[in-house]
C-alpha cells in the first residue's frame, strides 16, 4: 500500500467556520427553480430524461468518447486563443450555458465522426445552440468551428462559418417557451408536450421509453432565412496544415489528476480511444445539472461558485506539458468533494483517509504558488452536514519537485511500475487491474 504523499508536508487544518457560515447563507438564498441549460433547450425531451432517469447511464465506450470530446474541446480552445475568453459561463433569464471561445462574439465549437461537405457541416443543431449563445450575450454574429477528427485512415477536417443574425427576439421566444415547457414537464414528471428528439433512432440512450414515436416533430429555434451563414477562410487558415489539426487530436498535454493518479495516467496514454460524434453536455452544464438534482451537494456547489459574484476563479497554472486551471475562493486554492462514508474523519485523520483529496490540493497550491489551501468536504450520506477545512502546507518547494518529478516521468513514458501506484481503494474497479501493481500485486 503507498503512503500519502501529501500528509508529511501538511502544517495545519483548522475548521474554517467563517467560510462555512457564508455558504450556508448562500445556500439558503438560492432560488428553488432549475437551471435549464442550452443543452437541454436543444432537445428537450432528451434532457427530460437525462434529468428523470439518471441511471441510464451511456455505455463504457460512448461515455469514454464523451471524454475525448470534452478534452479535446479545452485543447482547442486554448490552441485559438487564451485562457481569459475559453470556456466562458453564461446565465440569462434562467438558462445557463458555456460558450467554447467567447472574446468579441460567442464561437461553438463541434466535433464529429463525419463532417458534411460545404455548408452542411453546419448542422441544424449547431447553429441553435450558437444562435441561443448569441442571444443570451446580445451579439448578432457567431462563428461555428466543425471538426473531423482522423478516422480509419480518413485525415482531420475543420470547417470554420461566421453566422450573423437578423433578429435575436425570435430566438429568445423560442428558448423561453422551450425552457418552460421542460420545466413543466420535470414538475409534473410528466413529456407529453415536449417534442420528438433529433436523435429518435439515431442510438438514444433512452429510446425504450422516450415515447418519440408518438411525439410532436422537433422544429428549430433559428428558423431558415433568419440567419446568414458564410464560410470563414480566416480561422480555417490558423489550422490549415493538417499536422497542425492532426495535433489536437492526440493525448500531448498533462492535467493535475495525472499527478494525483500518475500510475493510472501512464496507463492510459498506452491506449487512445475510438471517437464518434461529440454530443456530451457541456462539462459546467451537465455538472451543474447532476449536481442540482442531488440536493444539498448541487446547492454547496452553486453557493461556492456562484453564491458571491467573482469570489470564485479559475486560475490557469503551466507546467511544461501541464496546462489546467485551479479553482479558487476569494483568492484561495479551493476544492469541493464529496464523501461517501457514514461518519465524519477527524481533521487530523483527513490526509490518511482521503489522501488523494489532499495530494491534489497540495499540487495546486504548489503550482498556484500558494503555501495554504482549502477543502469543502460535503458528506453525502450524512444529510446536510459538510466541513470547510483550511490546509497550511510546508516545504512546498519539495511539493513542488515532485510535481516536477512525477510530470518529468509521464512526459519522458517512462514504464507505469516506475511511477507512484494509485490508493488501493481505486484497485477494486480499475480497468488495469490486476497488471497495474496498485493493489499489492507485482506490477
């Protein structure tokens, strides 16, 4: 069994009953009402059951490709442009959504397994959800990134529009009027009135129950000739070569998890997945929506990063290859998660018992350039009791070198047995088990 790393540089944790009482306030202001996402208004009887019927869950291969999608989107947009306008979180009138780029106009970026020729790349339910962005910021003109990625031999394609609106009113009824009936139909429990959705027999998740057949056809919330759609050379050329679009589409850069679980990360980066067309949520929406229908845990989440306008920001950190972002609280490294035991660990048992919660704060503290840092520990099974707990760390210059030394590892592929192991917790479920070594077994 590895020790934790993290335990032997930890100075303090201290209970941090300040904070804790401003999330509970935050917590009790927050409206009652859902948050219905871009997303959802795009099929909205698809959401409906995505809501009610949590556990249907995609398969292991869709839900993997769902999270090369989801990577690939942040390689891109960091690829085109800076960490100040990527991945940008709107709300309007209670819709929220995250626009892919969002500098001067709203940009969408879409990628599939196969790209139509000439305008049609530009799919229906592409230019809906950026025609919903653009109403949501009240810019006129968008711009629409298609991608298709290298499969079986076919090379990388990108297709990149400029879309300009004649009128944003129209778009605005329609998602107010989408928003509404999905939120009547979550009330009643009850899609009668939602429409069919563009995915009826196309490999639903939910095709055994969503009554499709039987539904209203789906029309589009940017009806035709209310918009013009143009091809855009400019931003094609930023990709032009295909070595350079090609790029994207392999595992180069390194995220914090990897030097968390660095053993599991080497793992992975022997294997590349297979790729389909990228229709996942967007990761603050669908997070956002799992998390809300949960209860407290979805309410603490909406208090900490959205209960204080601008306490919460995500701070880019770079290390050579490793490029993410660090969440932070009124200036502070902060972390939320989520336990699943019955009892509440004493604080100064917290390293030893959630080991990986603390590895991973002290990595960003080190990067962040931070000494201290922050847990939001919300115990799932225990109603509504969680804990916000301040970390003082020591020596961060010898967290530091390990960062640096386990990246250093996974840049150069070095065998996986030469990297730290995962806490044996995680061997019983992990798809590399029992070669991995995690578990006691010889590596």
């Amino acid at each position: 069994m590895s020790e934790p790393f993290a335990a032997k540089y930890i100075r303090n944790i201290d209970a941090n009953r300040t904070i804790k009482d401003e999330l509970t306030t935050a917590i009790r202001s927050q409206s009652a009402r859902r948050r219905i996402s871009v997303t959802d208004l795009v099929n909205p009887r698809q959401a409906f059951f995505r809501w009610t019927k949590p556990e249907i869950q995609p398969s292991p291969e869709r839900a993997q490709t769902m999270l090369a999608g989801t990577g690939f989107h942040a390689l891109f947009g960091m690829a085109i442009s800076t960490e100040e306008f990527v991945e940008q979180f709107v709300e309007f009138e209670g819709i929220v959504g995250k626009i892919d780029i969002y500098e001067d106009v709203p940009v969408e970026l879409k990628t599939t397994s196969s790209i139509p020729q000439g305008a049609d790349a530009a799919r229906p339910s592409y230019v809906d959800q950026l025609g919903m962005y653009c109403a949501m910021t009240g810019a006129l003109r968008g711009r629409l990134i298609v991608y298709g990625r290298e499969r079986f031999g076919r090379p990388p394609q990108l297709r990149a529009f400029r879309l300009a609106f004649t009128s944003l009113d129209p778009i605005k009824a329609e998602m107010f009027r989408r928003r509404d009936t999905l939120r009547r139909a979550l009330e009643t429990q009850v899609p009668s009135g939602l429409p069919r959705c563009e995915w009826f027999d196309r490999g639903c998740d939910y095709r055994d129950i969503c009554g499709c057949e039987a539904a209203e056809p789906l029309t589009r919330v940017v009806q035709p000739g209310t918009f013009t759609l143009e091809p855009d050379p400019e931003l094609e050329s930023v990709f032009s070569k295909q070595s350079n679009v090609a790029a994207l589409d392999k595992p180069t850069g390194f995220r914090l998890n990897d030097l968390v679980f660095p053993r599991k990360a080497a793992y992975e980066r022997l294997q590349v997945p297979e790729d389909e067309e990228d229709e996942v949520d967007d990761a603050v929406e669908g997070r956002l929506r799992d998390l809300e229908r949960r209860g407290l845990r979805g309410s603490l989440y909406k208090a900490l990063h959205f209960g204080i306008p601008g306490a919460f920001r995500n701070e880019p950190v770079k290390l050579r290859s490793l490029l993410d972002r660090v969440g932070t609280y009124k200036g502070t490294p902060t972390l939320l998660r989520v336990s699943r035991l019955r009892e509440m660990v004493e604080r100064d048992r917290l390293p030893y018992a959630m080991s990986h919660y603390f590895d991973r704060l002290a990595f960003e503290c080190a990067l962040a350039g931070h000494d201290y840092g922050r847990v939001v520990l919300f115990y799932e099974y225990l109603g509504d009791k969680f804990m916000v707990y301040d970390v003082g760390f020591k020596e961060m210059n010898e967290v530091f070198k390990e960062a640096d030394g386990r990246l250093g590892l996974l840049e150069s592929g070095a065998s996986p047995d030469k990297l730290p192991p995962c806490p044996s917790w995680m061997y019983k479920n992990c798809e590399f088990a029992p070669h991995c070594g995690c578990g006691g077994v010889p590596a």
